[in-house]
C-alpha cells in the first residue's frame, strides 16, 4: 500500500512561525504605542506653548497701556490702565461700564509654576529663568530717565539708581532704602519679563520689555 504525502506544516515550523509573528507583533505595537506618545507629548506641548503665547502677549500689552505702576517687587506688580478712556481708574476688584477691570496684577507663583492675572491663572508651567543656579527676577524695572543713570553708566537707569538718587543730590527721586516703592515708581517707565516655560523636555524662554505709555 502506498501512502501518499500529507502537505503542511510540522510542530517546529508552526512553532517557529508563531514565535516570528511574535516578534513582528511585539515591534509593530512598540512603534504604535511610542508614536502615540509622541504624539500626546507634541500636543500637550502646543497646547501649553499657545496659553503661554497668549498669557504672556496680554500681560505685555496690558503693561504697554499701563498710565502708571502702583507697585513692583520680582514676582509680582500691580498697573492702573483707563481701558474705557474716562480718565477715571476704577477701584481695585470693581469693573468699569465695558466689563474690563482697569487695576491689574500680575504675579510669578514659583511653587505652583503660574503666572496670574488678578488671582486667576493665565499661565501654566511657568519657572524662572536661572544664571549659576539662582533664580534671576521674573519681573525687572527701568527707567527713561537716563539722568539718574549713575553706575555704571551704561545706558541704563534701573530702579535701585533711582533709589540711589538723594545720595547724589536729587531732591524728590528715590529714598535710599534698598525698596522700590512710592518714591521710585513715578519714574519707572519700563518692565522687564524673563521666564521660562516647561512642559515635559520641551522649555521656551520668553523675554521681553513692555514700556507704560504715559511715561514712553
């Protein structure tokens, strides 16, 4: 009697052909699940970039209509801005006819990486901007007034040579305290922004000077 022969696989090829479909499987998921990542990680980042992009345009151009600076410190200050053109600013927490609060503040919480406009977050991810592990200023002040530029003389009148400014004989400028405060702020003309965003291992530095416009 004569046999006839049986086509298909044996036990070791079907075993070997599972174990390569294994292995093709395994790689095609690793690439699928690492793409969608990538994928979550640039959308998450543009998501945060386009509200530090927006938050930070309006904290300048808010700055830039600013008609005078009610207080400064390196996390946070405080502008009067007569939005509605009535030459009236309304009181802190109160709205004018247009709906638009016309005494802002802006602050730099560092432990919750935020930037704030009147206590509500209008940036998220916010760290400051670091030189030999030290923290420089989110926010910086000048001045114009390139008058009281006294040392070095380079251009450029900061707040602390307006305060320096009774030791050389101006009545009226500066009080010699080491703060910038009510005897500063009238000459103040400029603010100075450097923070950083982070989100995941993507970083943008934002870096830029917004000039109020009664004292440009």
């Amino acid at each position: 009697m004569e046999f006839k022969r049986q086509e298909g696989f044996t036990l070791v090829e079907l075993l070997v052909g599972v174990l390569l479909l294994s292995i093709v499987s395994i790689g095609f998921y690793t690439v699928l699940f690492a793409s969608s990542r990538s994928s979550d990680t640039s959308r998450a980042v543009t998501k945060v970039s386009e509200e530090a992009r927006l938050g930070f345009s309006r904290m300048v151009r808010d700055t830039r209509q600013g008609r005078a600076l009610v207080s400064a410190s390196d996390t946070s200050y405080t502008i009067e801005v007569d939005f509605d053109g009535d030459g009236v600013i309304e009181p802190d927490g109160t709205q004018n006819s247009q709906g638009d609060y016309e005494v802002l503040t802006y602050s730099f919480n560092e432990t919750a990486n935020t930037i704030s406009l009147n206590g509500e977050v209008l940036m998220r991810r916010v760290q400051c901007v670091e030189v030999s592990g030290a923290c420089k200023p989110a926010f910086s002040y000048s001045s114009n007034r390139l008058e009281y530029d006294w040392t070095p003389k380079d251009g450029i009148t900061t707040w602390e040579e307006l305060d320096e400014a009774p030791s050389h004989g101006v009545i009226g400028v500066g009080n010699s305290n080491g703060t910038l405060d009510a005897a500063e702020l009238p000459f103040v003309s400029n603010v100075t922004y450097e923070l950083m965003v982070v989100e995941r291992d993507a970083s943008t530095e934002y870096i830029a000077e917004a000039q109020l416009r009664n004292l440009r």
